[in-house]
C-alpha cells in the first residue's frame, strides 16, 4: 500500500498552519527585515552575496514546474485535481494559523 498521497496531503496542511503561525507572529518583523534590506541595498552593502530577485523567482518556477508533475502519481485523482486538494488543504492551515497563531 502506497501511502505517500496520504503524507502529500498532511504535509500541505502542516505547511499551511506553519505559514499561518510565521504570518501571524511575524508580520512586523517581515516588514522591519524588507526595510532593512532596502537600506542596506541603498548604502551598498550585501547580506546575501550573489542572489537577486530573479535568480530566486526563476529558481522557484523551475522547481515548482519540474516536481507539479509528480502530484498526480501520487493522489491518483488527476493533475487538476491533485493540485486543487493540495492547494485547498494548504489554504485551510494557513487560515488556521492566521487564526489561531
């Protein structure tokens, strides 16, 4: 018996109520942190060498383009309905954690 949709589908609630926890608790640290790199990115100084934004957003694509294709295989229900209950539980922890957090 193949288990692994079962975990896909905690993990993406686990990820969901984490995120929500991270949004609720740090949301003015998140926004003191983006300042910070602002003015460090003003005045010329690097706290991360060699990463810009598109290297990252470019990276997130890839990865997420290149694994979008392992989901159906693994919730047998096919590709838009792997995505949508893996999206819909990840919503569902995420509003939890917002709430809860």
């Amino acid at each position: 018996m193949d288990i692994s949709g079962y975990i896909l589908l905690a993990i993406a609630l686990i990820d969901g109520l984490l995120f929500g926890l991270a949004i609720k608790k740090g949301i003015v640290s998140a926004i003191l942190l983006i300042i910070a790199f602002i003015l460090a990115g003003y005045a010329g100084l690097s706290f991360i060498p060699n990463i810009s934004t598109s290297k990252v957003i470019s990276y997130a694509t890839t990865f997420f383009y290149k694994n979008m294709s392992n989901a159906p295989g693994l919730l047998n229900l096919g590709h838009a309905g792997a995505v949508t209950i893996v999206l819909v539980l990840f919503l569902i922890g995420l509003g939890i954690g917002i709430w809860k957090g």
